[in-house]
C-alpha cells in the first residue's frame, strides 16, 4: 500500500507527500508479493548487506552533518516534506533546535515508506548491526512490528520532561502499550470527503458510498488500514481488537463486489485532489489533512466523519536497536514536545499535532487553524476513532493478499 502526507496547503508542493508515499506500498500487493515473501527476498539478499538507502550500517559513515557539534550529533530520519524547513526567511525547527542545544543535527526525508523502509533495515538490524539514523519515524503498526522483533530501544523517557505534553488519547497505544519505545510525530484520520455539488445533499455514513445514485463516481484509498478499517467499523466492528482474516472478510467481500458492480470508479492514493474538486468523483474515503485544505479553495468539498466513526494514524518517533546518540535524540523529542515548537510544526504540515497545548501557540501564528476542528478535533470526535489492530504477519499477509487482489493492481 502507499500512502502519502499531503503538503502544506499554504506553501509550494514539495514533492510526494507522506500519505501519497504510503500510497505506493500497495503495489508489492498489487504484483502479488505477499509481505513475508518479500522480507524473506530481502533477508537473503547478500548484495544489500551494506545499507539501508541512506541509512548504513553503523561505521560506514558517521550520521553526522559535519563539523562536530557542541554537544554531540543527531540523525534524524523523517518522511518527506513533514517539518517547517528553513526557507523564506524563517527560521525551521532543525536549525532552532541546533542553535539551542548546540547538537549537530543530520535530518533527511528518505523514509518513504513503510514497508520499503523495513526492507532496507532488515537485514542490518536482523544480523544485530546498526543503522545510522538515531531516530525513524514508522508508522503506529509498523513500529509495533519493530517493537515485536526486538529492533528498538526503550526512550530515555526521564531525559524527556516534555513527554507529559502528549494527548491523552495517543497514550497506551496498540503499537506501544506502556509508551516505553515510541513518541507520536504527527497524526490524521481517515473518513468521507465529498463534493456536494455532486452529491446534492450531505453525506453522513459508509452506506453512502454504495448508493447507486453515485455509481462509477466514488472513490477508495488504496492504503488498506483506512478502506477496509471504515467498512469494518461501519459493520460495527472494533477495528482495534482484530487478529483474524475472517473477522474482516465480509468488508472485503462488500468492496469486492461494488468494484464488480462499478460502483468504485477508481481506488487512489493521494491523487484525488482534481476528482473530489472537479466532480468526477462524488464521494471517496480520505484523509482529514488532505481535505481541509483542499476545502480552503473549493468550499463544495466537504469532509465528514461517518457516524460509524474514522480511522486514525500516527507516524512515531522510535529509536533503532543499538543508536549512538540517545541522550541528543532525548534532547530532540523533548524540544519538538514544545507546545510552542510544536505549533510551528503544525502551521507548516498542518497535520493533527500529537502535544497537548499546540492550539494557543497556534493562535499567536495563524488563528484560523487554530480553529480548524480537523486539526483540534473535540473529545466526542477522537472518541468516533479507531486505530486498526497489530496483527500478525501470517494474518497480515492475508489482508495484504486479499486487497489487493480486489484494487488490482
């Protein structure tokens, strides 16, 4: 599945997107390549023992920008455009953080997936080596699988006071249930964005999407965790306790037979955008990010949480087995945790901030998204959401197997 982070909606498109980069995984799926298959190629792989794209074994390179900092370095691999740069006179939160800790501070944007990520550090990490980067940023249910393998360290947590800033609702997460491995980056949720000039009325559940008024006009993410996971959510299943494939099967089967039927135009990654504005789709499942600013320039798009409730995500901080610069990696997360640090993250990716007391800082940088409940969501809203379940990597691949037999790639 490949997913991709939408680009701010305020600044020049960067690039792919963290969401639309997630969006591309599906197309191991998509070739028939069942996960387990494909780590166990790359676990055998000789030629590919001495990196991890930029990420190589510890020795190789130093993981530094150069030049020996005051206080140590730090290499922080991230998604792609998801962090306020330095550009247009204003200072971003590297350089911030370089100048107040006195840290040489590496950060580059080469996690672009999941799945290709793990496959690159897998065999380093499985022979008990190193990678450079002393923090990575996988998603929730990836950072469980590392968790499971025994490829992270525990967060020097003592060292990070600002840790106490995290929402309440990220706590006790499937992926990380005592909060010893990993901190949330950034987080977002999954419902129904629509065109009500096409629709004609407002939209409110998952059974929208298969009214046959709308056939050959709706739309599905091919990111597999918040297609499946709304239609399961919509039966009245708690995505969150999943270990089975037959406890997903009827919702596979449901969007099986609406792509027969034709009732799904298309199944997308991040390359909705001109669909949803222009009509060509009525209604497809979303992300919040991606529609919220989208809306800015086309009010007839809407986005909506179905009264079933939405999926929600989260890409984390973790540190890989065996990382060097721990106590600088404290030093990073404790400064992003920052209410005010934060906030300038937030008005730059406008994502859905994991620390607490970002929306006053907020309100001094741009008022207006400090209102916005897409990224302030309420109590009663973050209640309507699920994160999907840590499954095993035999069930996984029966998931991976059965979707994408259906997008088809």
């Amino acid at each position: 599945m490949t997913t991709q982070r939408p680009t701010p909606f305020n600044s020049p498109r960067r690039g792919l997107t963290r969401r639309q980069l997630l969006a591309r995984a599906g197309a191991l799926g998509a070739a028939g390549i069942s996960l387990p298959a494909f780590l166990a190629a790359c676990g055998s792989s000789d030629g590919d023992s001495g990196s991890a794209g930029s990420t190589p074994a510890s020795g190789s390179t130093s993981g530094t920008s150069g030049g020996g900092g005051g206080s140590g370095s730090l290499f922080f691999e991230n998604w792609p455009a998801y962090i306020d740069l330095t550009e247009d006179g204003a200072t971003g939160t590297v350089d911030r953080f370089m100048e107040a800790t006195g840290i040489d501070m590496r950060y580059t944007e080469a996690y672009n997936d999941n799945t290709e990520y793990f496959a690159k550090i897998q065999p380093i990490l499985g022979r008990g080596e190193t990678i450079d980067p002393d923090i990575i940023a996988p998603t929730g249910w990836m950072a469980g699988r590392l968790l499971t393998l025994g490829w992270l360290d525990k967060l020097p947590i003592d060292q990070v006071p600002n840790a106490a800033n995290l929402r309440a609702d990220l706590q006790g997460a499937a992926w990380d249930p005592t909060g010893e491995y990993s901190l949330p980056w950034q987080t977002g949720f999954a419902g129904i964005a629509y065109n009500i000039d096409v629709t004609g009325r407002e939209l409110t559940s998952v059974d929208d999407l298969f009214d046959p008024e709308f056939a050959g006009k709706v739309g599905a993410l091919t990111e597999m965790r918040d297609t499946i996971g709304l239609l399961l959510m919509a039966e009245g299943v708690n995505i969150s306790t999943l270990t089975s494939f037959e406890e997903a099967a009827p919702a596979f089967e449901r969007l099986e037979k609406a792509k027969a039927d034709g009732q799904i135009r298309r199944f997308h990654g991040n390359d909705y955008f001109d669909d949803l504005s222009n009509g060509n789709f009525a209604a497809t499942i979303g992300w919040s990010g991606d529609v919220a600013g989208l809306a800015r320039d086309n009010p007839a798009v809407r986005f909506v949480f179905p009264e079933s409730g939405a999926t929600a995500w989260a890409d984390t901080m973790v540190i890989p087995k065996g990382a060097k610069n721990v106590d600088a990696a404290a030093q990073w997360m404790n400064f992003v945790y920052d209410p005010a640090q934060a906030a300038k993250i937030t008005a730059s990716v406008q994502y859905v901030s994991p620390v607490d007391g970002v929306q006053a800082e907020l309100e001094k940088i741009d008022p207006s998204l400090a209102e916005d409940p897409l990224l302030f969501p309420d109590e009663a809203t973050l209640a309507q959401t699920q994160t999907f379940a840590q499954l095993s990597e035999d069930v996984e691949a029966e998931y991976d197997a059965a979707f994408s037999s259906i997008i088809g790639a």
